[in-house]
C-alpha cells in the first residue's frame, strides 16, 4: 500500500518547516499569499487526504515542542534532549529548550515563554525549587501534551517517565555494603523532588536489610554541585562518626567528594564512593567513578514516543501512562575496596 | 531622580511576561480583553510613558531571544549560554535554545523555528557543516538582530564575538615547544568554520618561528570527539614519522587522544597533549589536561551586551562591532615534559 501523504512530505517539497504547512493550511495571517498558495498546490499535487487537510486547518499546529530543564550543563539532560530530538526525526517535530536553572521562578517563566512561542507541548523535568505547580495547568488547560520526566510530582496528573529512583539508591548502598564498607553516608539534597528521597528510602531499606545502622549525622543535605561535594566529605571526615564510604547525588557532587578526599590523604577506594548518572567525565577522573546509570537516552526515547502517542488523540490525557525504568549499576575504581 | 516605569515594571506587578504586557500594549489579538485592560490600568497606575507605550505599541515585541548552538553537550557553549542569561537578567528578555548538532539542514530548521516562534533577535554560533549562509538573511531582512559568536563566518556582515583563535593556536604551540617538545602534531577538523582554520595558522605560525618543521602528515583532519581523538593519535603513533606531543582540537579529542596514548604506553606527558575549551572534566583527568581557556563567560556577556544595544537602536546595523577576545594558556600536567 503507498504511503499517505502527510503534512510532513508537503513540508519537504517546498523545502518550508511543516509549521508553515500547517499555518497556511490553517489560515495563520502570518503566512503569505504565495506560500498559501504553493502548499494548497504541493498539497493538491501529492493528494493530500482532504480529512488531514481539514483537520489540519482545525489544528494550526507548529510543530515544535518546548523542553524545560534544569540546566543543559548537566549531560544527563544533554542527553536526554539527544534522544528526544531522535525520536521525534521522522514526526516533523522539532524542540526548543528552555533551563529553569533550579529557580520556580524561571520555570514559570519557561512555561510562559513557551506557551507564547505557541509550542504544540511541553516535556519538562522540574527545578530543584518546585513546590508549587499550578504554573503547569495552562498546558492542560490548552489541550496540550504535557509529559514529566525524571524530576516529577504526583500533584500534577500527567504522563511520567522515571527512573526507579528507590532501586537506585538501593543499588548504590547494597554495592558499597557488598564490597565491605560498613558506615555509608549520603550527600544529597532535601529539596522537594520525589526522586532524592526515593533514593534516600532505598539507602537507609537496603542499609536495615543487611543490619547496618543509618547514623542520622551521615546523611549530609545541602546542593548538588562540585563544591557541595568537597563541603559534605569534609564535614563527614571531620565528625566523630566518620564513614568509611559516601554516596554521592550525582556525579558532580561524587567529583567534589573524591577531590577533597584526595586532598585529605583518603583517596578512594580506600573511601568508597558512588555518584548517579554516569556522566562523560566519570570513567575518565582518578579513580574513576562508580555510579547508577539512570538509562537518559532511553528516558528520552520515551518522552518522545509519549509525546507522540498524546498529540494524535483527541483528549491527550485520556491515559495517564506512567514509564518507569531500571537503573545500571555501573562499578569502577573508586568503590573497589580491597581491605 | 526616579527610575522610569519600563514594560517590566508592568510585568512585575501583574506577574505576567513582559512579553504578554508588550503584546497586550500591541494589541496582539491572542491576549484576552481582561488581560489587556489590567495592562493598561497598571501602565496608567505607573505612570509608564506615553511614549514608550507608542513604541511598544508599535513593536509588539516578544522579550524573547533565540539562540543557536551546536550541541549543549559541550560545556563551553553550555558556559556561553548560561551567561547571555546572566547578562539579560535585568532586561526582562528570555532565551529559547536550538541545537545544530552540527548539521546545516537542523540549523536552517532552527532560524525558521525561532522566527516562527516569534524571536525578538537570534544569538547564533555555526555548525561544523554550514558552508552556506542566505538562511540567515530572513533574520536581517525583518530588522532583527543577529549576533555570530566562537564559530562565525565574514560573508555575514553581522556583529560578531569570537576568541583570538590564531593566538589561541600559536600559544599551544608555543608552550609545547618551550617544554622541549620539537615533533608537535595537529588532530583537527577541515570543516569550514574559521576558527579551526586560525588556530592552524597560528600553529604553523609558532612552529616556523621557532625554525621548527611543519611535517604535512602531522595534521589530521577528522572530527572533533572523543573517538576522532583516539583514531588520530593511533594513526600518529603508528606512522613513520611519530610525533613526540599533539594539539587536540577541542577537550574531547584530547581525552581520546590520552586514553589511546595510554593504551599503547605513552602516557602524557611522555607525549605532551592540549586541548582547547577547558571543560570541566579537563582538571579532573589523570594526567590533568593543559589547555586554552577560550573565556565563554565573557563571550556570553558580550553577546548579551551586544544585543541589548542593537535592540535599542532602529537600526540594529547600524554598527557592525567585532569583539575579539584573547585566549588564555592553562598549564597543566599533561604537558608538564620532564626531560
């Protein structure tokens, strides 16, 4: 069976963007005369189905999604970005981005500015600030899609696509334990987003499963950021309870803690220490990095294909999917204890 | 003298975007009656000029800018948008990003996907394959302001910010041979973009000056990545003529080239390695990495700066400025020769 015509093929034809396809086909002032006029003759010459052309008139799509992170320095969200453009290449959609850099106040803003910039939906992951939601129901109200990714709450009733952040932390702590480390402390954050303390809950289940205590002065709050890492392994080696491995809130913050550890004559392993998320640096520092591997690509590829699935039907929001995925292990230098 | 009502003002009292109070004072037909009356009555409430309400009647401005990079993924353009943030701040204008990914059909998508979504200007840095510019013009043509920095080309006549790349090639070269390195290799890219093209003459420039050779299979053209970096320092190794230290086109490549250089047991500084960008990784790896910090924070503040004095102006051209900024060497272990 031949291929339908889609807005896409018009699209490639006259060598526009399948958001000024959709425009002109809609009746969106902006768009010329001339263009009008060529894509109803591209659309006529490629028969495209008068059914899509009526529906595209309804629609006057743009075409590109907004993504809202936290920040794009971190490769995890580069990563993930990555793969949500892969899996939107043959849909016609393109993505703008948009970092909240861990402010409420900016990620209301993004979902202003994107909504502004008439983006068909928004795939956001939260800023470390977020309490507050309601700047997230214009989207629904809108009839968009929505999707949260990695930072998500369960206040706002939209498609999700997580990590297993439980068996993360779990993962992390049942490794150190395995390898003989016996007093773990955890330098992460306490702000509001579920998956620090899903991966706190894993800690503190795998460290009573296997009989250990969880001292409440080794679980360090505080950022995630090179410096919080060097701050929280200096006030853990200079307490009296000093633990014999930390793990880390990611990877930055696993960077900070090795190099104070250096600094104060414990490189590890002779500490033990873990990250999360498996970033590009973790397998090049001294020691490299053992860490979880939070699988951002194929985080991305479900976004992409949530999105996708939403946009074609009619109520975007008539399943309320919820991916969940596993997180890898990843074992290097700096949790191989040989005591 | 009391600081003048602006349209942020508006904004900031209204809690809405700057852009919804200009495109409330255009008449924008997508803002809602309410909205547009609440406007007026808090620009009547400030006292916001008459005049400025005719200008931003007349603009219908977005306060938004768009901003094309070749790929978040690499810290120095991650650096360079994080301070165009930081230096419009207190501008009310916000950025909406678009990746290239080095590709010259996704940049032509992102200059139309910005101006779809309404961009007051767009802030752009070339990808490794454009050749070709006219995509740009539609910018120019509309009056707005296009702002080229790091990777720009002279057949735009359009300001630009860029790094001194022959000082930046001469300098590398330059310390390698004062550390007593004499056979100095290139792994490099032959695309288009002038700043490769600078810095290898600021390389050949150094090692003529130094009455040093300049052997033709001493440079390598390939990507820029961490995979490029291993190819080209095995095929260096392997050759005839092996070099005794390599200049890595950006950190990335040098992290392949060290990691090959470490597989075959020559480790740096035995073979002397630079890079370019000073990534955060690079003073973390083992050997840390010497390299050229190319200032993306300054070239971030200058674009920012750049571009709210071309926004202010009717004509944005009216002066086409070219800010050069001067690399600076970081020396550190990975060409620290000892013999």
């Amino acid at each position: 069976m031949k291929k339908k015509t889609t807005i896409y093929d018009i699209a490639q034809e006259l060598n526009v963007t399948v958001s000024t396809v959709s425009r002109a086909l809609s009746g969106f002032p902006a768009i010329s005369d001339a263009t009008r006029k060529a894509v109803l003759e591209v659309a006529k010459k490629l028969n495209y189905s008068p059914n899509k052309l009526a529906s595209a008139l309804k629609s006057g799509k743009t075409y590109i999604i907004g993504v809202i992170v936290p920040s794009v320095q971190a490769q995890f969200f580069a990563s993930i970005i990555h793969s949500i453009e892969d899996g939107l290449k043959d849909s016609g959609y393109r993505i703008i981005l948009y970092q909240s850099n861990e402010s409420i106040d900016n990620e209301i803003n993004g979902v202003k500015t994107l909504l502004e910039a008439q983006v068909d939906g928004i795939i956001a992951s939260l800023s470390l600030e977020t309490s507050v939601f309601e700047h997230f129901n214009e989207i629904i109200k809108q009839n968009k899609p929505l999707i949260l990714f990695d930072r998500v709450h369960e206040s706002l009733n939209v498609p999700t696509v997580t990590l297993d952040d439980f068996e993360a932390g779990y993962q992390a702590t049942k490794h150190l334990i395995k390898q003989g480390y016996k007093k773990i402390a955890f330098v992460t954050t306490e702000h509001q987003i579920k998956i620090f303390d899903d991966r706190l809950k894993g800690y503190r289940s795998a460290l009573s499963k296997h009989r250990l205590a969880c001292a409440e002065d080794h679980v360090i709050f505080g950022d995630l950021s090179i410096s919080a890492g060097q701050k929280g392994a200096e006030r853990l080696m200079n307490s009296e309870n000093t633990p014999d491995a930390i793990i880390a809130g990611d990877d930055f913050t696993a960077l900070g803690v090795i190099k104070k550890l250096k600094e104060m004559g414990k490189t590890p392993p002779q500490i033990g220490v873990i990250g999360f998320a498996n970033e590009t640096f973790s397998d090049y520092i001294t020691p490299s990095l053992s860490t979880i591997d939070q699988h951002p690509n194929k985080m991305g590829t479900a976004c992409a294909e949530m999105f996708l699935k939403m946009i074609r039907q009619e109520n975007p929001y008539k399943n309320t999917d919820h991916i969940v995925l596993s997180p890898t292990l990843v074992v290097r230098e700096s949790t191989s204890n040989t005591k």
